[in-house]
C-alpha cells in the first residue's frame, strides 16, 4: 500500500482533489525584538516584497525577494524568523501563555519554540526537549538569534517527558510526522502506509506521556504535517478514547477534519480539529485538548 | 574567579560595568548562561539540561571567553568604545571582514590601538565587536579594526550544519 495513486485516492475519499502545489515562503515577525519599530517597512526597503498572511497576527508571504531573506541584518538581529504560513498557527491557538510553564516536547529545529517564547513576551519558561543532537543545535542557534530568554533545552525523548519531574501548563507536540508531498518532491515514491502506521503508533506514545505530565485545567496543541488521518484523526479519537482528553474548539485557518475515515466512524468532537489542505500553506493538520472535566 | 566575574570582567573591557545576580549566571561545561529565577528553580530539579535563559558566551579551547551577541547587546547601552560604520562596512562587518577607516562614521570611547570595540550600524544595532588595529585619531585611511566577532556567525553556523547534514 503505497505510491501515488494509492494516497491521492485516499485523498479523495476524505475530500480533497490532489492537485500539485507549491507552498509560498512564509516569514513571522518576531514581536519582541522590534518593539517601537516596523521591521517589514525595512524589508521593503530593502527591496523584499511581502504580503500579509490572511489568517496570522505576525505572518507575511514573501513575494519577491532578489535575495535570501535569511541573510538579512534584520533576520540575525532576530527581527523575524522564516516560518511556514501553516506551522506558525499551532503556537497561536494556546490560551494566555504569559507566565505559563510550557512543554515543547519535539522541539526542534525550534521555530516554533521561538513562536512560543514571542507569545510568551519572554515570561514564564519553556522546557524544549527532542532526541536529536544535531537537531538541536539547530534549536539552540535559533534561541540565541532570536534572543529568547526563557527556554531551557533537554536532550530527551519525549516519551520519557515524565522524567523531568514537572507538570506543564500548555504542551506542543508538534509531533515527528511522515510529512507531505508539498514540502517533500519525493513523498509519493518514498512513503508507505507502514510507515504512516509506524509513525501513528509513534506519536500515540507521546500523546500519552503528554496527558500524564499536563496540568489539570492545561492544554496540549497536537500538530502534524502529515495528511494522513492514522497520524491526525485517528490518533486524535484514540486520545479521546483513552487518554481522558477531550478536544476544544479553536478558530483557524483550515477546514473541519472529518469524523468518518474510510468507513470508520469517529467521535464526533473530532471534527473540532483543524486539516489544512496544501495550496498556499504545506499540508497540516491541528487540534486543542485538555482534561476532561 | 566566578562566573559573573568572567562575564563582567568582559564587559569592562568596552569600558561598561554589569551588574549580573551572582546566583544567576551559570556555567554549564565551558559555557555560560544567564537564568530568569524561574528558570533557576527549574534547571536545579534537573541538571543536565544543554542551554537556558540567555546564552552569554563560552570560553574557547585557548581560554579566552567569547561573547555571544545577547552579551554584547547587554554590554551595548553601557559601552564607551563604540564605533559606528557606514552600509557598506556594516554588510562587509557581518560577512567576517575588518574595518576601515573610509567606512567608519563615528568613533566614540577609545580609539588606541588595542582597544576593544562595539561595532554599530546606522540604526544604532551592534553587530559584533572587534580591536582596534591603529591609532583612530591620527589613520587616514586602510585597515582600522580588527573584526573578533559578528553577528553573521549564526549564518555560517547554519551554513555548516547544513553541509553536515
């Protein structure tokens, strides 16, 4: 069960009619480094071409740009970070992150660790984890450019989050995912339905070490950038099954995920779930949990 | 010599004085931080974390100390040896090249030669910091300072890792 066709019909079936995409670059203003000033009148200045991105606060399409916008003063000052439209809305749908202790529990290469700390203004802390060294130098450098003050960085995997002794307000899982064909020309010819189950059982174990470590009244973000539902919908139904967490509903960007798999019928508060199809943004997928109360 | 002393000690050399919270500098292997009283607590719960709070520097395999540019932004709105440069010497600046006299529009602070310096743009931003090579005062013209470190080091650190990968 793989290859092109095999996941385009698939597609189909949830609603969606392939059609081959590029996803536009994306940049996200760092708020807390440009207090008092217009970073993106600068880069128009400078000659970059940026549009508003519809659906976020901080966000802007680059349009034009005659050279990289990662080699801008601007962006090693830490003025903005290159972030894909879709992967800058899960940081957003957090309630109140200011003076919260908050989980990032795959964060690396640490975009939207950064997002965090932004929404955070710097307060509270968050603890970013990911098993990966060279993955997390990659976090690291990020922080330091972007100046974040209040992250503290683990080499752990997130499955063994419980180890840190803690209890967390807000938790990230933007979770290690099989991707999708618009950010990876080589999808179809790699990928299999194996390796979406592996990565569905995967992520069900981090979901689970996510509940046990959150707080009461807390709230986990779960994100993948995958399109397919073993990874997203389904994994999303057995959490509410399972884990005693219940989906909240949130107001964004992307349509309503479906509740009826090919054939398998979901609870249906899985449809407070957010998939965005790829077009202008990469293929995503989002929800809100907390305890059920 | 504490940490503190270490981070301090640095910033004297641009003429500023720091007053960092003893308990809050923190070194970790040859690396040094700065933590939020939060962060503290939580870093003493678990110790074998890899970077918190504001990374300041590190000292180097010959055991001189590097700044990191949140230390050198720290240091900024305190220095007296500042210089600040033209467009053309700030791009020249970050891409890793030396000063000279033809691209600096203000000195301020110290202007012998040895003396450490900031390096600013027009927009008043540091971008690294660097010793000075000749006298300011009498130069006409040619190599002015010596660049130690600039913010464009991040862009080279991304460029390696991405060969490595």
């Amino acid at each position: 069960m793989f290859g092109k066709k095999f996941f385009v019909n698939r597609y189909r079936l949830l609603g969606w009619d392939f059609r081959d995409v590029t996803p536009r670059q994306a940049i996200r203003v760092n708020r807390m480094n440009v207090d008092g000033f217009d970073v993106v009148g600068r880069l128009r200045d400078l000659g970059v071409e940026l549009e508003k991105v519809p659906f976020l606060e901080n966000g802007y399409w680059v349009v034009r740009s005659d050279f990289s916008v990662g080699a801008t003063v601007e962006y090693l000052l830490g003025y903005y970070s290159i972030q894909e439209a879709a992967a800058q809305i899960p940081a957003t749908l957090f309630t109140d992150l200011k003076g919260k202790i908050v989980l990032d529990a795959c964060a690396a290469p640490g975009g939207k660790t950064v997002q965090l700390a932004d929404l955070m203004e710097n307060t509270g802390a968050i603890v970013a984890l990911d098993v990966n060294k060279r993955r997390l130098e990659a976090l690291t450098n990020q922080l330091e450019r972007c100046r974040v003050k209040n992250t503290v960085v683990y080499q752990l995997d997130a499955r063994q989050a419980s180890r840190l002794g803690l209890r967390f307000d807000r938790i990230l899982l933007d979770v290690p995912c099989s991707g999708n064909f618009a950010t990876d020309r080589d999808w179809f010819r790699h990928r299999t339905l194996n390796d979406v189950k592996r990565n569905a059982k995967l992520q069900r174990q981090i979901l689970a070490e996510a509940a046990k470590v959150l707080r009461s009244n807390g709230e986990i973000v779960y994100a993948t950038c995958s399109l397919e539902p073993e990874e997203n919908e389904l994994n999303i139904d057995w959490a509410v099954k399972n884990l005693g967490l219940e989906t909240v509903d949130i107001d964004c960007y992307g349509d309503e995920a479906p509740t009826d798999v090919f054939g398998l019928k979901l609870d249906e508060s899985v449809s407070r779930c957010r998939r965005i199809w790829p077009g202008e943004t990469q293929g995503f997928f989002v929800c809100k949990l907390r305890k059920r109360r | 010599m504490t940490e503190r002393d270490v981070v301090e000690g640095f910033a004297r050399l641009f003429g500023a004085e720091l007053f960092l919270n003893k308990g809050f500098v923190v070194r970790n292997g040859n690396s040094y931080f700065l933590l939020s009283q939060k962060l503290r607590s939580l870093t003493e719960k678990r110790g074998d974390w890899l970077y918190a709070g504001t990374y300041l520097g590190k000292i180097g395999r010959n055991g001189v100390f590097h700044p990191s540019p949140s230390l050198l932004l720290l240091i900024a709105g305190k220095a007296k040896n500042r210089i600040t440069v033209d467009d053309k010497a700030a791009w020249l600046f970050i891409c890793g090249r030396d000063i000279f006299k033809e691209g600096i529009l203000k000195i301020e602070g110290s202007g012998r030669k040895g003396a450490y310096t900031l390096v600013f743009n027009r927009n008043g931003e540091c971008l690294g910091y660097g010793r000075i090579a000749r006298n300011l005062e009498k130069l006409k013209g040619g190599l002015a300072v010596k660049n130690l470190f600039d913010i464009g080091d991040f862009l080279r650190r991304e460029r390696s890792a991405a060969k490595e990968i």
